[in-house]
C-alpha cells in the first residue's frame, strides 16, 4: 500500500537498541520522487529505550511544488529544550 502512494521508508538503522537486540520500530516514510536530498541520522539522547532519528531535507529541490503556501513545523532542540523535556 506504501508503495502505491511512492512512500519509502528512510530509516535504515536500529531505533531500539536494547540487551542482545536491536530493531527497526519507529520509521519515517517519504515520497523520494517528489523530494530533493534528504539524509538521516540517528541520535541517541538518553530519554528513553528508543533513540530519535534527525531528517535533513533539501527542501530548495522540491520538485512538482503545486502549492506556494506550505506550513514547515520545526522542533527546537537544544540543551534547553532537552533539559525542559526532562523537567516535564
């Protein structure tokens, strides 16, 4: 079914790392035919039993941008948000 929408999955790493296993559980799907370059990164902050994943997108390379007005929602990470994140 992903395939019919051109959806991939990016993640290619383990995202849960623990005793003698590691797997695959949390995944990003894009549309690579619309996309420019994208890279993923794994980062282990410590948090929890699952790791996050960092996605860089060239978005100066969207390719069939139909509409001008999109919305990119950004998450802030820095030691303030992470130790804000660990008060709460």
């Amino acid at each position: 079914m992903l395939n019919s929408y051109n959806l991939v999955s990016v993640i290619n790493f383990p995202t849960r790392i623990k005793n003698n296993s590691s797997i695959t559980i949390d995944n990003i799907f894009l549309d690579v035919s619309k996309l420019g370059t994208h890279t993923m990164h794994p980062m282990v902050n410590g948090l929890s039993d699952h790791d996050a994943q960092l996605l860089d997108l060239n978005v100066g390379n969207l390719r069939n941008n139909k509409n001008k007005n999109q919305t990119l929602t950004v998450r802030k990470i820095d030691l303030f948000t992470i130790n804000e994140f660990k008060i709460n």
